[in-house]
C-alpha cells in the first residue's frame, strides 16, 4: 500500500465524492430512455445500471491513462492541484444536477483540472495537443456521429417494422432496449469510472506515493467502480427526467436505437483511449432518435440550455478551480477554507433541490413544455390551410344580418 499524507487521503476521498457526483448525474446517460418508454421500472433500471457500471470499471485503463499521464504535465503538479480541480468538478456537476442539465461530468473534469495547472504552474503544463485530439474533438464529434446513427437506425427500425404486429414489435424492441441500456451502462463504466481512477493516480504521482507513468493500482479501480455504481443507484432522477422526456418523446424503437448508437459510440472511444463525454454521445442520439421518427420533434428550448451548459463546461470548472487553487496556494488553512467552502456550497444545492423534489415515483411526470420563441415565431406567420379560409368566408357571407331597430316614433 501506498504511504499517504494527509493531504494526499483529502484528495483521494474528494476524487470519490466527484465519482459518486458522476454516477448520479450521468444515470441519465444509460437509463433515461428505458425509464421513459416504460421498458423497465425506475428503481430496477438505476440498480442495474450501477451493477454493470461497477463491472465496466475493470475492463480497461485507457482513458485514466489519458488523463493521469498525458493531459496535463505531472512532474510539476502537487496534490492540492488535484484538490482544487475536483472542486471545479464537484460543483459545476451539482449546480447542473440542481437546473436538470444533462451537461458532462467528463469535461468539468478535465476543465478543473487544466484550470488549477494553469493557477500553479502556467499555461505550457497543459498539454494542448492532447487536449484538442483527444478531449476538444470528440466532444464535438461525438454527439454528431451518435445523432446521424441514431436517426438512420430508427428510419430503418421503422422500415423493417411496418408488417409487424404493433404489440409483439414493441415489446421485442423493450427487451432490445434492456439489453442496448444494459451496454450503455458497462460503455460508462469503462470510459466514467477511468477519469477518477486518473485523477487518482495522478495525485498518487504528484504526492511521490507511486512512481510516474504508473498505471492505477488495483485498489484504486476498485474504489472507483464502487463509488461510481453507488451514485448511479442513487439515481440523478432529474437529469433523467431531461433526457427522458425533456428533450423529445421516444418510443421503444427510438429508445433502442438512440441507445445502441450511443453504446457504440463510447466503447469505441475508450478503446482509442478518447476522454469522450458519455453525456454528449447519449444526448446526440436521443435527439437523432426523435428526429428519425416520422413525426418526431425534439425540443430545441430545452436542447439550446443543453448546449450552453456543454459550452460552459470547460471554462467554468477551469474559473472555480483556478481560484481554488489560489486559495490553498496560502497553506494549509487556505486548503481548509476550500474544504469548508465546498461543503457548505453542496449542502446548500441540496437544500434548494428539496423545494422541489424528484425522484423514482415523478421522474417520468412532465407538464408540456411551452412553445419557445422560434416556433411561436414561425406559427404567427403561417398562414392558415385554404380550406380553412373558405370555410371562415362562407360563414361570414351566409350569416344572417341583423335586423335594425325599428325608428323611434315621437309623440305630438
């Protein structure tokens, strides 16, 4: 075992409380669309998926390698970078959590992380080719390669499906959404789990605990999967109620293929060893799905908040834990205060969250979703069906007018 100081053990329980905040605010990712076409009960849906989340966490070391070795120059980082970079994280994943939006736990990692190099060692720390080729990139790339594949799935899903039995060729396409959720979940265990057990092994180097270009022992990989699966069981059931209802109506076929274009897309990646957003990749697809229905819409209000909390990512989690990381740059009492100030800033996210809660027995209740300015626009200045108008017309010609009163008579 490792020898620990005490500020190396802070930053190892903080790097488990952020996988725990991942697992939670990332359920969305696999059991969203499950939950919403009725394929599984929710409480039966978030404990497999923490199951198969913690199983996802032995099958590879890639992406913790990414991140423990390539992202960021580790010979000049001390153990309180890592601390003030998983407090960017933890509260960037909190504040989103609270407002329902489904934005990347992945990317407020890696923006804590370039933001408290920055703070303590300079801007030549940050490794920026590795930064665009295997962070910048596929958070674009993702979303867009899962949506087209999901939107041709579907079409096709509803192609093959035409001649059969409307009953028999949903509850099929259940039992495939099972299995396509079941996939998402392992995919999020390989690629989710793997940043902590980086960011773990990173500070274990910084702290002289284990030697550089080490791969994450096997307690840390344990540690890991379990707090990740323990967070997903807890369930982020308002990021589940976005995803599942918030950005597009999905009806098993969709839910199906979203989900298995999302799968794909991730195992994939953590192969390649890509720090890829499993968020981006699941929102890509469910969208594409919606789009891939005749007759499907998705909510572009809600996809808009959506995409400015992907954009604000990076450069949020970078601000705060840029400024954490000045604070502990004053010592140890300056490493408390970050201490205290993240305590307290997450339970008063809590607080705020039980004003109105949701959780397994609402997550699929959603009062409809107003029409947002562009629709609203667009239907002002449509011009109503012609036969519409002729009707209207015929009416008001063939309505009988109104006699006048008769003149008033006078006296004399």
């Amino acid at each position: 075992m490792e020898s620990f100081s005490l500020i190396l053990a802070i930053v190892v329980v903080t790097a488990l409380v952020f996988d725990f905040t991942n697992g939670f605010h990332d359920t969305a990712n696999a059991m969203a669309t499950t939950i919403s076409t009725g394929a599984l009960k929710p409480k039966v849906a978030v404990a497999m998926s923490a199951v198969l989340n913690l199983v996802g966490a032995f099958l590879s070391v890639e992406v913790a390698n990414t991140i423990s070795k390539g992202l960021v120059d580790e010979t000049g980082i001390r153990p309180e970078v890592i601390f003030a970079a998983l407090v960017g994280a933890i509260l960037w994943n909190l504040a989103t959590w609270l407002v329902g939006l489904p934005s990347s736990s992945s990317h407020a990692l890696m923006g804590g992380l370039i933001g408290a190099t920055i703070a303590s060692a300079g801007v030549g720390a940050v490794h920026g080719d590795v930064l665009v080729t295997k962070v910048l990139i596929p958070a674009i790339a993702a979303p867009i390669v899962a949506g087209l594949a999901a939107m041709l799935a579907t079409r096709l899903s509803y192609t093959l499906g035409k001649k059969a039995d409307g009953k028999a060729a949903a509850k099929g396409y259940r039992t495939g959404q099972i299995a396509s959720a079941g996939l998402v979940s392992l995919a999020h265990g390989t690629n989710d789990a793997q940043k902590t057990m980086g960011i773990i092994t990173l500070a274990l180097v910084a702290g002289g605990a284990v030697a550089p270009d080490s791969d994450p022992p096997l307690w840390v990989i344990l540690s890991a999967g379990l707090a990740i699966a323990l967070g997903t069981y807890f369930g982020g059931w308002r990021i589940i109620r976005t995803m599942g209802k918030g950005l597009t109506d999905l009806e098993p076929q969709q839910g199906f293929a979203a989900q298995t274009s999302a799968a794909t897309v991730i195992l994939a990646s953590s192969h390649l060893g890509f720090s890829l957003s499993t968020t981006h990749s699941v929102s890509g697809s469910v969208m594409g799905a919606g789009l891939g229905r005749k007759g499907g819409v998705v909510r572009w209000s809600t996809a808009t908040r959506m995409f400015v909390a992907w954009g604000l990512t990076l450069p949020a989690a970078a601000l705060v834990a840029a400024l954490a990381e000045y604070v502990t740059g004053f010592g140890s009492w300056g490493t408390a205060l970050v201490a205290v100030f993240l305590v307290a800033s997450s339970a008063a996210i809590w607080k705020i969250s039980r004003r109105e809660i949701i959780d397994h027995t609402n997550v699929v209740d959603v009062s409809e979703e107003p029409p947002g300015v562009v629709t609203a626009a667009i239907a002002a200045v449509t011009p109503p069906p012609v036969g519409t108008v002729a009707e209207d017309l015929t009416a008001t010609i063939s309505a009988p007018v109104a006699e006048s009163a008769p003149p008033a008579t006078t006296s004399v």
